[in-house]
C-alpha cells in the first residue's frame, strides 16, 4: 500500500513531482479527510499502521488450538494463587492486523483527548490578534492537525502491533472483555533467543494473559482509572509559542524528507509540565501495581510445574521495566512513557502480602483505588504489610 503523500513511507518517500501526481494527491487528501470527525484521522492512522505493520502471516487453526489450550490450562493454575476467579470468557489468536483492529477503540479513548489537547494548544498559543484573524481557518487547521496526528499514531501503532505478544502486553486493557488473546507471530519472536521450549513460553505468556484479565474483570473500576490518567496527563499539555516559532522556522515545506523527519521526532511533543510530571508518577505507580501482581501471582502459579519459570519472568521483568513497546509509542506521541519503574519493588510487596497476610487480603485490595498501596508504601514494603491498623485492610467502609 502506497502512503499518502509520503508521510508514512519511510527514508525513502517523497512527494510527487508532476501535476498528475499532484492531482492524485489532493484527491487521496481529500478521501482521507472526507467523514473525518475529531482530533484523530483515522483513515490515515489505519494506512500508517497497515504499512508499518508489513507483511502479516495471519493465524491458523492450530494457532488457534494451542492459544486456548495455553490459556485453558493456566487458568487453572491460576486458580490457587488468586481469589479473583477467572475473567476469560473466550479465546482467540489474532495476526498484527487484527490487534490493531481489535484495539482500535480502546486507543481512541486513550489518544483522542490527548490529540484534542495538543491540537487546541495551536490556537492557544497564537497571539489574541492572530487567533481572531485565523478564526475562519481554525477548522481547517483542527483538519490538518488530526491528519498529522494520525499519520504519527499509525506510525506508531504499527510498530507497536510488530512486537506486542498479547492484548494485555503493555499493561492495558486494550482488547475486548474477557477476550484472552496472544499473537502468535509475537510469541514466536519473543521465544527467539530465550533457549527455552515454544510451548513453555506459550504458557508463560497465556499465564500473564489470563492474570490479567482476572484483575481487570474483577476490579472494574481499574481500566477507566488508566485512561482517567491518561487524560490528566493530556490536559496538562501546554504549547510555548517560542518552541512553536523555532519549529516552524527550521522546517521547509518544500522538503518533505524535512517535514517527516520532524514529525517522527516529536513535532507537536511539548515539554512536560510539573502537573504531567505529578500524572506521570501516579499512573507508572498504578502500572506497577497491576504487573506487579501478575509477576507474582504468575510466577507462584508456574513455579511448581514450569521448568523455565525463573527465566522467563526475569526476561519480562527486563522488558516492562525498560519500557517495552509501549514507551517508543506514547513516547513517540506527547512523551507519555508507559513505563512501571517500580515492577520490582511492586512485585516484592504483593509476595510479602501473600505470605504475610494471605492472598485473600492481598486480592482483597483491588475492590476500591484507595486501598491499594501507595509509592511511598513500595519504598518499605515491610512498613506497610506489618504496620498495626485495624482497618488497614478492611474494604467495608468502601462502596465497591
């Protein structure tokens, strides 16, 4: 598939030359800006991420076969280590292309407020008198903005749908409920390298599946608290006229190489603000909390039967807490790093807990969001297990 005007192309793309070429330009513009509502064009976000995406193997039947066998059989397991019964309703193998389907509408309620915020900074940041006279093409420039928007989303989509191994694989709930999902050509490229049997790393990545559709089914409120952060961090984005000046004075038009370069560096990334800062820790602290639990609970449940437990949680320690592939991609968007700095430190606690006080009481904490542990709380894990308060972990007095 041919990318639209070059943005989305590679090193190598350019923009036509001829008047032909042109033509058919505007028109493919015109298509891909027909329909389109919001701060995020879609249609080219879905382009950028088909071609980023590349060739797809698809799935097979026995792809399919051995994903809910993987799944089926560490729900069981799972069943001894954790309170919260099994949120897997179904199963299912996707390709790269059906996970960017699949969770196409998650991302929108996670980018489209992002998109909005960094869209409505341009105007905010243009002078009182230039604003009043750019008014008439404000919804011309909300058009273009959603356009490059989308071109860097599907960018970076695509990457993403490249290396992730699950519907869960960067901490989210992107999927649909109770769809426990691995991506076969992302299980077979993540086993590259590890020494360790196909089917094992299967059943270790299906147990990391399956743990966390447990959490998200059966504490509803921590999917919506995610994106909630999400969003506060968008609303702290500001723009500063000064930066906006300089980008606009270095880039040339006339050079598309120029212009792409620019935007996969981060055209409309603005500096974080001391308010992003504050957001940022709150939601690397909550993802902490949430892969903290599935390392744990995932490596009591297989440490019985899986040979290759120890080094298969290690290699995933490694990946989440360098960021994986969801830091290149929210990175690459508004310098939002899915990243849970303190998996480790996560981990320890929900173990002392279990051992400690039992894994009722350790479960028990994900009914309500002011229960669970805090970062100050994971700087002495010890403290807060054994610290004496009667109603520590008592959930009555929240409405769950």
């Amino acid at each position: 598939m041919d990318a639209p005007f070059g943005f989305t192309g590679g090193d190598d793309a350019e923009l036509p030359q001829d008047g032909a070429d042109l033509g058919a330009m505007l028109r493919q513009l015109g298509d891909l800006m027909s329909g389109q509502t919001g701060p995020v064009n879609w249609n080219l976000a879905k382009q950028a991420a088909m071609q980023a995406i590349g060739t797809d193997a698809g799935t097979t039947a026995t792809d399919a076969q051995e994903i809910d066998a993987a799944v089926r059989l560490a729900d069981v397991w799972l069943d001894a280590q954790s309170t919260l019964p099994s949120g897997v309703s179904s199963t299912e193998a996707w390709s790269r292309r059906r996970w960017l389907e699949a969770t196409q509408p998650a991302w929108s309620k996670l980018v489209e407020p992002v998109a909005a915020r960094v869209v409505a900074t341009f105007g905010e940041a243009m002078p009182e008198e230039a604003r009043t006279m750019a008014a008439p093409l404000m919804n011309v420039m909300t058009q273009v903005g959603a356009l490059m928007f989308g071109g860097q989303l599907g960018q970076a989509l695509g990457a993403l749908a490249n290396e992730v191994v699950s519907s869960t694989d960067i901490g989210l709930s992107l999927g649909p409920p109770g769809v426990a999902a691995l991506l076969p050509e992302g299980v077979r490229a993540y086993a590259d390298g590890l020494e360790v049997p196909l089917d094992e790393v299967r059943l270790f990545l299906a147990l990391r599946e399956a743990a966390h559709h447990r959490l998200f089914a059966h504490a509803p409120w921590l999917p919506g608290r995610l994106v909630d952060l999400v969003v506060g961090y968008a609303e702290g984005i500001s723009v500063d006229p000064t930066r906006l000046e300089e980008m606009a004075r270095d880039i040339d038009p006339s050079d598309p190489e120029a212009l792409q370069r620019a935007m996969t560096e981060g055209l409309f990334t603005p500096e974080p603000t001391d308010e992003q800062k504050a957001a940022l820790a709150r939601l690397e602290t909550l993802l902490a909390l949430v892969e903290g639990w599935v390392d744990s609970v995932t490596l009591a449940a297989a440490s019985p039967t899986l040979p290759s437990i120890a080094s298969l949680n290690e290699s995933m320690r490694r990946r989440r807490a360098t960021g994986g592939p969801a830091e290149a991609t929210f990175a690459s968007l508004v310098g939002l790093e899915l990243r849970p700095r303190r998996l480790r430190d996560a981990a320890a606690l929900w173990g002392l807990l279990a051992t400690r006080r039992g894994i009722d009481a350790r479960d028990a904490l994900w009914a309500h969001p002011d229960l669970l542990p805090t970062a100050t709380d994971l700087d002495d894990p010890f403290a807060y297990v054994d610290r004496d308060e009667g109603d520590q972990f008592d959930i009555s007095a929240f409405d769950t």
